[in-house]
C-alpha cells in the first residue's frame, strides 16, 4: 500500500492511498480460500469447489468486501500511524469511472483512492494557578421556606361548594369555548376546568371577569392576548370566550401542619420543609454553578487561542442557527424585531459555534490528560435523569430510544463527561465564595442578558436549550406554557 501526502495546509489534510492490483489479488483469494469449505455449490462436495469457479460466482461480490475492508481499516491505521486524529470521519473519494470500477473488481486494477480531512490542532494544557472565580452563595432565609411550605399548602387546600356569588380567592369550576372573529379557535377549549379567581393562572382580564358570578351562568368574557403571547398565531388578538360556570367553591382554611404534609404523603410537616429547602438550595446551586462555569469557561476562552476545525465549527453552526430560526418562526418574529439582520446574527452565532468547538476540544483535551472518565453508572443515572423531564407518558418510548441508539447514548455522555473535567478543573483553580442576596443573584442573570446583542437575547439560550423539554400546555386561556429549561 503506497500513501503519499497530496495536501498539508492549516487543519486540512489529503492522503492518496493506492493499494496494488497483486494485494487486491493476494486478499481476494485469501477470502476465496477461507470460504471454500463453507460454501455450498450444487455438482461439488464440501470443500471440493476448484477456486476458479469459486472466483466466477463469488469474485465480485468479494472483492467488493475486500474494498471496504480497506477503506475501513487503512483509514484508521493511516491517521493513528500520522499521530493524528481527525475532527470527523474523512471523506473518502474513490473513482466514479464504471469501467474502472469494473477491472478493480475483477482485479485488473490498482485500488486507488484519497482521504480529505480536518485534523484536532494539538493543544498544549496551560497551568491553572492563574484561574479566579468568584463563587455567588445565596444562604436559602426560613422565611423562604415558609413561603414556598405556604404555597403548596395552597395547592392542597381544600373547597367547599357554595352558594351564591364568586369572589376572589374562590374556585370555580367551568367550560369554556374560545373564539377570534367568531371562530374557535385550536387549544381554546376546555371542560370541567377549576380555576382559582386572582391565581393568574388565566390570561389577564380573564380572571377579573368571573368574580361576581354564580354556579350555572353563562358569561362572555372578552380578552387580548399579550403581545409576546407563545402561541404567535394568537398574540395581540382580541378573543371572546363563552364561559360556563358549573360549580362556586370557597376555599377551606389554610392549614400548615403534619397533617397537611400527610395529605401530600410526607409523615410530618419537618420532612416537607427538608424536601422544600432541598428544592430552593438546588435551584440556587444550579445558577450558581452556572455562574461559575461561565467565569471558569470565559478564561478559559480567553487563554486558548487556535484555529478551530471548520467540519466542526460548521456542525455546531448548523446546530445553533436551526433552532434560532425556529424560535423565531414559532414567535413569528424576525430578526428586525429583534433589531438586527440575518448577516450580523449569522456572524455572531458563528463567533459562538466557534467558541463552543474550542472549549470542548481544551476540555475534552484537560479531560484525557487527567484521566477523566464517565462510568457506565453515571451514565445510566445521566440517562434516568433525561428520561425524567419528559411526561410520564412518552418516558419508556424516550428510553428505548436512548438503549437503542448507541450514537444516542454518546451523545448523552458527553454532557456528563464536561460537568466531571469542569469539576476536575474546580479543584485545581481559586474559587472564592461571595455571599449574595437572592435579588443579586438573579440582576447578575439579568446583566449577562442585557449584554447580550438583541438577536442572541431572543434566541441564544434557546439554542442551547436542554432535552426534554416537556410539550407547551394549551394555547388559551392560560397565560403561558411550561416554562423552557435553557442549558448553560
């Protein structure tokens, strides 16, 4: 096999590859041989095929196999043995002359063909001692706790049916048929819908316009969707609904005790108050780390300056800018509204795809230098917790999908596989705890988005939006979907 170099430029590499005819020949009756006593030929005894005949009805289909042995097996060894390794699987180009296709199968033919590939730039790991974060801690107050522990003694509090005239606070229990121009429209039907006056839970203007009604009335109720309204069809539009109402229920007192914690199957008011503060303390910890990550991933940025892959720079583009495009569309937004031009939000999401595929190449790199792996326990738990964000009707189809699809599952891991080396790298820099308020806590959020230009505003945490997201409730008359969970 003779591989000569035809292209050295940057990142970019093209290898000629030409495998003699003799070689093809040497293989092709290695392969012939070794079937001989296996295959099964009417007029010959097992084992007794002359290999001339065997050639006649197996060679091509043989030498077809010979050729992607190759192909497999020389691409791998030719990069290993260059000392490189490629950003993505080289393309392989080999000729498209039927007639020439035709004597390598026979074996008349030298087997030439060329790789074309990008290789990962070698990176040398820096010291971290010059790495600072400032680590945000919000120490959760009881006073939150309360108010959380209040909240969902609301949720289970229970109502008696009344008499008379809704007021606010009351739960009423309606139908309702909504309508734009006089046509209902999809997703503004409901039954039997138990709606707590002053919640707003509904859009606004929806609530207001139940109070003062009664068990069996039927009202009209005309409201405006908001501007920002999810469903894009329906937003700024005035609608009417035709509300019927079934039951008035005045709420219960509130009770906050063990036998409240009970009734949601906790054994004591202290175990609800522990799982609560676990809740808010999680949810904390997550925009902390979140900060931190930034902090750690903006100097690292900073610190690692190389050409990155194209092939992969373009993946990760392509990525970004569908599901970009998409919010849009689903907005029925465009990027004027988001005051720039598709030119300037394609060259900063491209500056962004960029970004991405370096640090993952210095963590990825960070990672197999210090030994970072992700154990087939961590995985499973990584592959429980995704399946877990998705409704409990779609979870065994998403974990099918997962256990079927290897590619899939590698996917998966890679995630879990960068939170371990952004750990790793946690324990080798400076970190500082700074304690801070809740309200800091989150105007730091709200700084970082200021900052950000109007197009990635709208839609650059979108793109990074974490899997599972569960499917957005009906369009009306709630005020708004199941919230989007945005990926660091």
């Amino acid at each position: 096999m003779q591989v000569t170099e035809t292209l050295n430029s940057g990142l970019k590499r093209e290898i000629k590859v030409t495998v003699p005819a003799g070689d093809m020949e040497a293989r092709l009756v290695k392969r012939l041989s070794d079937a001989k006593d296996k295959v099964r030929i009417n007029g010959f005894r097992p084992g007794k095929v002359p290999l001339q005949h065997m050639r006649k009805v197996y060679g091509k289909s043989f030498m077809a196999e010979v050729v992607n042995e190759i192909l497999t097996d020389s691409t791998r060894s030719i990069i290993s043995e260059r000392g490189e390794k490629a950003a993505m699987q080289p393309d392989v180009v080999m000729t498209e002359d039927e007639k020439e296709a035709e004597k390598i199968l026979a074996g008349g033919a030298d087997f030439e063909f060329s790789l074309s590939y990008e290789v990962i730039p070698a990176i040398e790991i820096k010291d971290f001692s010059d790495i600072k974060v400032s680590r945000p801690v919000y120490d959760v107050p009881e006073s939150e706790i309360d108010e959380q522990v209040k909240r969902i003694a609301e949720s289970a509090r229970s109502y008696e049916e009344k008499k008379g005239k809704a007021a606010e606070g009351d739960r009423v229990t309606i139908d309702y048929v909504g309508k734009i121009d006089g046509v209902a429209f999809d997703g503004g039907t409901g039954s039997d819908q138990p709606l707590v006056l002053g919640s707003k839970e509904f859009i606004p203007g929806f609530e207001e316009q139940l109070v003062g009604t009664k068990a069996g009335d039927e009202k009209l109720v005309t409201v405006t969707f908001p501007e920002n309204y999810q469903a894009s069809h329906l937003a700024g539009k005035e609608a009417t609904f035709d509300v019927t109402v079934k039951e008035v229920a005045a709420p219960g007192e509130l009770e906050v005790n063990d036998e409240t914690a009970k009734n949601l199957g906790l054994e004591s008011l202290e175990k609800l108050r522990e799982i609560v503060r676990g809740q808010i303390e999680n949810q904390f910890g997550a925009m902390t780390r979140q900060k931190v990550k930034r902090q750690l991933l903006d100097q690292l940025d900073a610190t690692y300056k190389f050409e990155a892959p194209s092939k992969l720079v373009e993946a990760e583009f392509n990525n970004i800018w569908s599901q970009v495009t998409r919010d849009l569309e689903i907005a029925g937004r465009t990027f004027a509204d988001e005051e720039t031009t598709e030119e300037d939000a394609r060259a900063e999401y491209l500056r962004l795809a960029e970004r991405r595929v370096r640090l993952g190449l210095v963590l990825a790199e960070i990672g197999e230098k210090a030994g970072v792996t992700v154990t087939d326990e961590e995985l499973q738990r990584g592959l429980f917790d995704t399946v877990r964000r998705y409704p409990a009707s779609q979870q065994q189809e998403v974990f099918d999908f997962y256990r079927n699809n290897p590619s899939a599952l590698v996917n998966l891991r890679a995630p879990l596989f960068e939170e371990k080396v952004v750990d790793h790298l946690l324990s080798q820099i400076s970190v500082t705890d700074n304690k801070v308020t809740k309200e800091e806590l989150l105007a730091e959020d709200e700084d970082e988005a200021s900052a950000e230009k109007p197009a990635k505003k709208a839609s650059a945490k979108k793109a990074e939006k974490a899997e599972g997201e569960e499917p957005k409730k009906k369009a009306a008359p709630k005020k708004k979907a199941a919230k989007e969970g945005d990926a660091e």
